[in-house]
C-alpha cells in the first residue's frame, strides 16, 4: 500500500538515534507536514524565529541553525532523537551519517512551487533572476539527484508524499505517514491540518477558485 500511495520506500539498517526529517523543494508543503506531525504530538526542533505570516498560515517550523549544515553545525541533531525536523533537499547530504533518519519528502507539482514563490516574493517587493523555465530545469536536475543520494544512504529511510494528493484526501495518507514514522502519533489531528482552502496556486491542469 505504501509504494501504491507514495512511490518508493527505502527500508535501511538502524542507528543509534532516529530522527524524523521533513524534506522537499521550498514551498512544497514541509510547513504544512511538519503542522501535521506537531499536532499528532512530535516533538519540533524549531526556534520559532520565524512567525506564520499570509504565505504561510500555520507557521514555517523552522530552525535556523539547520543553514549552517553545509558549515559542519550539525551538533545540534544529537539532541533531535524521535524528535521532527525541517531540513530543505538541498541540505540533506549534509547530515551525519552517524544517525538513522526517517524522511518526509515532499512532492508538489513544479509549476504550483513556482507560483507559490513568485507570490510570496511579490509580497516581499523582491524579484527573482531566473525565468521560470530555468528555475523548473533546476529543481527537476536537483531532485533527481538527491533522490539518487537518498537511495544510495543505509541510515536513511525515505516516504515521498505527494503533497496535491494529501490534500484532497489525507486520511489514508496520514495512516500511513504514522505507520512509516514509528512513533506514537494522533492521526485524528493529523488529519485536522490539511486544509483545501489554503491550496493556493494550483497548476493549470487542476480546478480551484482561489490563486
């Protein structure tokens, strides 16, 4: 059922610590997930920095430290066992390999992430340099890369969760994610996060009244 509803799932050796990763593109619903897995009763490693504003409603979940990967500031995972982290794709190869991770990835439509980003730099007054068919040559150059990481690493286990699907229907995809996860989670509010009417900026192939 798990490759049915999510694709490919790798099952890898055990670590010493497990810690839950949500993954994805920016802008691909890991805000959203991480909401989900907060109600259900994780633990967030975040630092509440960065507050929920009118492109992202519940909150970013976000914990600044995770941008210094890339410099060797990874110390803090020692302390992120059974906990829910949020950790963008690009970052991902930096993680030690001395833990066992359970990775959230999430997968949304190129053109609906490419939307979203032009609506919330608008917002901002800032404008991006690179045309949109540029952008979209690179994400789709980069997630075949990681993925092909990702598949290659023992200490890591992976679920792709179409984010366009959850939200139409996130009962069995959230009893799902529960089941992958391992931990003591409360489905019933997990399944209370996942809101249509801030599916915004749907491609064109799809119905919505909203942008």
């Amino acid at each position: 059922m798990l490759k049915q509803l999510f694709g490919k799932t790798n099952s890898k050796k055990s670590e010493t610590k497990t810690i839950v990763v949500v993954s994805g593109l920016p802008r691909s619903g890991t805000s959203m997930m991480m909401k989900m897995l907060a109600e259900g009763g994780l633990e967030t490693v975040t630092d509440s920095i960065r507050s929920a504003d009118e492109d992202n409603p519940n909150g970013y979940f976000e914990f600044e430290t995770v941008k210094q990967m890339a410099n060797g500031q990874t110390q803090w995972l020692s302390n992120a066992d059974h906990k829910v982290v949020k950790i963008i794709s690009a970052l991902l190869e930096y993680l030690p390999e001395n833990y066992h991770y359970k990775i959230l990835f999430m997968e949304r439509e190129i053109g609906e992430i490419l939307a979203s980003q032009r609506k919330m730099l608008a917002r901002r007054n800032e404008e991006s340099k690179t045309s949109d068919a540029e952008m979209a040559s690179q994400f789709r150059e980069h997630l075949a890369a990681i993925k092909f990481w990702i598949a290659r690493q023992p200490n890591i286990e992976v679920l792709y969760v179409d984010y366009n699907k959850m939200l139409s229907n996130p009962d069995e995809y959230c009893q799902n994610i529960a089941e992958f996860i391992g931990l003591p989670v409360d489905v019933e509010k997990m399944r209370s996060v996942p809101d249509e009417h801030l599916y915004r900026n749907r491609s064109s192939t799809r119905n919505s009244s909203s942008a």
